[in-house]
C-alpha cells in the first residue's frame, strides 16, 4: 500500500482517537487501573431532592453505560489500528491476510478485514 496513503489514514485514526477520547472524558473518566477502560460516575444523590429527579438521575446513568461501552470498543479499534501502522502491518486482512481495499479504508479507517472477510 501506498506510504503516503498509510500516513493520512493514521492521522485520520489519529484525530479518531481524540474525538473518541473527548467524548467519553465528557461523561466519564479513565480507569487508572486498567488500560482503554473508562467509568461513568454515578450520580450523586445528593440531599433527598425527590423520586423523580432521583429517578431521572439514575435512568441517565443506565443509558449512559452503553453508550461508553460502545465507545470503548470503538476506541479500542482505532489503537489497535494505530498499532498496525507502527508495526508495517496495517491495511492487511486479519482473516485472509490480502491488502485491504484502500476506499475501505479512507470510509473506515479501523478496518480489521476486507469486505469478501467481512461478509
């Protein structure tokens, strides 16, 4: 694959991990214990304030939980790719092992596997 094709696909996964990063910072934090991991804070409750708002509290903090799941995988895809491009093998299948199609590529950087894999 094309040297100069490799290096502006890492910047986009470059500017992909930041944008990942920014968005799980702005509802949870990393967890220093284990790497690529973050955790979402539990809502203080606080003073009573009321079942409702404490209900509403709790309810935001359920459908936050897999929306940083989510995140964390996408984030995760996007190092392991960056790690590819600093070992020489990024853009290859990680089924079949053939270069996978550059279009692919530029649409989804974190692409593991070629579409023929795919399907």
């Amino acid at each position: 694959m094309n040297k100069d094709l490799i290096k502006k696909l890492e910047e986009k996964l470059k500017e992909r991990k930041i944008k990942l990063e920014n968005e799980l910072a702005s509802f949870a934090k990393k967890d220093p214990k284990t790497p690529g991991d973050y955790d979402t804070a539990f809502p203080d409750a606080g003073p009573s304030q009321g079942s409702d708002e404490e209900a509403v509290k709790f309810a935001t903090y359920d459908n936050t939980l897999p929306v940083e799941y989510a995140l964390e995988l996408r984030l995760a895809e996007v190092n392991k790719a960056l790690d590819k491009t600093k070992e020489g093998v990024y853009g290859l299948c990680e089924k079949c092992g053939k270069e996978i199609d550059p279009k692919r590529l530029e649409a989804m950087p974190e692409a593991k596997s070629c579409v023929n894999c795919q399907k």
